[in-house]
C-alpha cells in the first residue's frame, strides 16, 4: 500500500480547492506543459486535498 500513496499524493503540488486545482490545470495547458484532456482534477484519498493528475485506480 505504501507504493500506491506515494504514486497517488507523493511529489504532487496539493490545491486546497477544486477551483485551484482546476485552475493550475489550465495553467499548466497555456503554458504547454500538460494536455488538458489527459489530466484531470481529483480529490486525493490519502491527503484529502485536490491533485492535478490521472485519476487514482
């Protein structure tokens, strides 16, 4: 269980809310950084905080 953490909330940048969370995205995007359409916003399991990324299995 300890790898599935660390690859769902380690090194991730935590965003307190959706809206922030989301808005790091679209950041991300401008910047080219990150294709939108393969990210998404989530609410992390483990931390309870909002990531940027895949989803979590």
């Amino acid at each position: 269980m300890s790898g599935d953490i660390a690859r769902m909330c380690g090194g991730k940048i935590r965003h307190p809310n959706r809206r922030r969370a989301a808005g790091h995205l679209r950041a991300l995007a401008a910047a080219g950084k990150a294709v939108a359409a393969r990210l998404n916003v989530y609410r992390c399991p483990v931390c309870l905080d909002w990531h940027v990324g895949h989803r979590p299995r």
